[in-house]
C-alpha cells in the first residue's frame, strides 16, 4: 500500500532521476571495488626494492621484511616490472589508505551530483513530452483537425505523436460521421412529419371534407408511419451497431425463403418476379433476424429499382468455408462511380427518385453492418440499364 502511494506521488521526471542516481552509484560502487581490489592486489603482494644506491636488494612479503630490519615509514611495496630488475617503483603502503578514502570521498560526491544532474536534464528530455500536453489541452471538438506533427528523429517520442494523430484523424472522422448521420436522421424524420402534418391541416381546414377525405388522410398516415417506423427500426439497428450480439447456427434456406414470402406482395404489387434457386442448405453462426433483415433488404432494394416485367433473383451456394448468397436483378443499375459509396449512411445514387420509392438510404449500410458483424462481406456488379448483383459472403458454421 505504502508503495503504491509512493508510486503515484513521484513525478517521471524525479522517477529518470532516481533511476539514472541508482545507476551511476551503482557504477561508481562496482568502479571504486574494482579499483581498490585491483590495487591491494599488486601493493600488497610479494615484492622486491632496491635501495638508492643499488647495491644490495632486500625482499619483502606483504610489507613485512625478511632480511635486513628496516623502519616501517621505510617500508615499501613495488608497482613494477618482475624481479631480477635493475630498479623498481617504491610506493609507500600509506598510498594505498589513501587511495580508498579518496575513493569513498569521490563516492559521496559523485552519487548526489549524478542525481542532481539527472534530473536536470530530465526537464529538457521531457520537453517534447510536455509541448505534447499542451497541444493536446488545446484540442477540442471544434479543433480536431489540429495535428501536432513532431518534427525530428524516429524515437519514442515521435512515435507518441504519431498516435496521437492517427488518434485524432479517427475523432475526426468520427465526429464527422456523427454529425452527418444526426442531420440526415433529422431531415429523414421531418420529412414525414410535414406531410402528415401538412395533410392534417389541409383535411381539417376544409368545411367541405368528405368521409372519402378522411380515408385518404388515413391512408397517408398509414403510409407515413410505416415509413417513420421503418427508419425508426434502422436508426436503431445503426445505433447499436457495437452491442454484443449472441450468435446461433443459422440455416440460410428457410431464413431466405420467409423474407422471399413477405415481399412477394410488394413484387406483385410492382409487377417483378421474384425467382428462389436452391443449391445447398447451408449453417452459418449468426442471428437470425438481422441476416434476415440484410437479406430483405437487398430484395427489397431489387424489387423497388426494377422495371415492370422484371426479376429478382436469390441463390445460395457453398464456395470451400463461405456460403456465398446473390441477390440479382434486372433494374436500373448502378453507376461505377457511385458503386463505392452505396453502402454509406444516407447515401442515394438519385435522392429525389429515391425519397419518391420510400427509401432513406440506410438499406445498404444495415447491410454491410449486419454483413461486417457476421465475419463476411458484401460486393456489388452492376451495369447501367441491365441490373445488379449483390454478393454476400459469410463463413460456414463448420469453418468457425
């Protein structure tokens, strides 16, 4: 407990210097052994000293002496060359005292110093640290275009500052998104909500309204709360596009078969066949209403972009781990510029054309969300004035 107060009151700065301290006394210990060691070791040996006038030698164990007494201020230990030389070194044993008071002296003055010195230096090594930290203060949601761009070399620093542009740029692109999707959803709501109100105040600003009157404003508000609640449901779907979802085997006949059956009446009522082609059965791990509700889509979308006369086509096969499910049709077509962004929130090849059918351009981009969450993906071919196909791609139960 102790510690870990310790550890969230201490500074990184005043942390670099304690390290960098520990270090260099750790240094300067294992130096100033090494040192000392090395000098007992060739002082304090067996040696040989040669008096001034070099005519006798007297030898000398550990500073003992072993022939002629000798003074101990006298006595002496050699730093030189082997015996038998013509003269040697003298270093008197006192040296040698010396050398390790020195030593514990340089030690005590040293260690604070490197300390103090360290954290010093930490305060410029932090800088771009710091300027890091200001910048980021600065940055809110009116000024996430703002990009630090940390000149310099490619070490830690700048690497932290890369993050954080790359983290921005996504904020950014986030924050982008969101506001596009709120003002669209926002356009999308209002748009049926003038019309009934619109029919309201027309129907009931007439004195001459017939009950005839009334079943129109009737079927109107039918036809515009199901619209309000068809993108009601999709807001929702979007919305919670990151919520843990729990998955199941999927068999994908019956689940194509059922949404073919509900919107055989909408391609009646548009004159368009729908055409089922049975392959194989396949299991997938998923859930069951929202691929059912990407699969409904995608038909539905070929239904309500065809021509009088026209087909929609639905097929399911294996391809090695992936079942593989086509929507065809034999509508309008897309244009290759536009085949990119389809699957984009809100996004309408024609606006107008598309509001007139009913849709609000969220379709695709339930699709490719449901899709993207089931570990598949989808594609799209389409020529201009011959149809589309759609390409689903999902992993096989057995595959997972």
């Amino acid at each position: 407990m102790l510690w870990q107060q310790l550890y969230r009151r201490v500074t990184l700065r005043q942390w670099l210097a304690l390290w960098a301290g520990s270090l260099i006394l750790v240094c300067s210990v294992v130096l100033i052994v090494i040192v000392n060691v090395a000098a007992s070791l060739n002082f304090g040996a067996a040696t040989v000293y040669e008096a001034e006038d070099s005519s006798s030698q007297t030898a000398w164990q550990q500073g003992e002496p072993t022939a002629t007494p000798m003074a101990a201020s006298d006595a002496a230990v050699y730093a030189g060359g082997p015996p038998g030389a013509s003269a040697y070194t003298l270093v008197p044993r006192t040296s040698v005292s010396q050398l390790r008071l020195i030593s514990i002296a340089a030690l005590l003055l040293v260690a604070p110093a490197g300390i103090a010195g360290t954290y010093w230096l930490a305060r410029f090594a932090l800088r771009p640290v710091r300027e890091l930290c200001e910048a980021a203060s600065r940055i809110g949601p009116r000024t996430l275009s703002t990009r630090l761009s940390l000149e310099g070399p490619r070490d830690e620093v700048r690497e932290l500052a890369d993050a954080f542009d790359a983290m921005l740029q996504r904020l950014e692109n986030a924050f982008t998104q969101q506001g596009r999707f709120v003002s669209d959803a926002a356009h999308e709501l209002r748009t049926p909500l003038s019309t009934l109100r619109t029919t309201l105040e027309v129907t009931a600003a007439d004195p001459q309204t017939t009950l005839d009157d009334y079943r129109r404003m009737a079927s109107t508000f039918e036809q515009m709360f199901t619209r309000l609640e068809r993108l009601v449901g999709d807001l929702l779907i979007l919305a919670s596009a990151d919520r843990p979802l729990t998955f199941e085997p999927v068999s994908l006949e019956p689940v194509l078969e059922q949404t073919l059956e509900d919107l055989a009446p909408v391609a009646a009522g548009r004159q368009v066949t729908l055409a089922w082609q049975r392959n194989a059965d396949l299991l997938v791990l998923g859930h069951e209403s929202l691929l059912g509700r990407a699969f409904g889509n995608l038909i539905e979308n070929g239904i309500r972009y065809n021509r009088p006369g026209g087909e929609v086509r639905v097929s399911v096969a294996g391809d090695g781990d992936w079942a593989v499910v086509e929507v065809s049709d034999t509508g309008i077509g897309i244009a290759p510029e536009e085949q990119a962004r389809i699957f984009e929130r809100f996004y309408r090849v024609d606006r107008s054309r598309t509001r007139h059918k009913g849709g609000a351009g969220l379709g695709l981009s339930i699709v490719s969300l449901v899709v993207q969450r089931h570990g598949g993906s989808v594609g799209v071919e389409s020529v201009l004035g011959q149809g589309s196909i759609f390409t689903i791609r999902l992993p096989i139960a057995s595959a997972q």
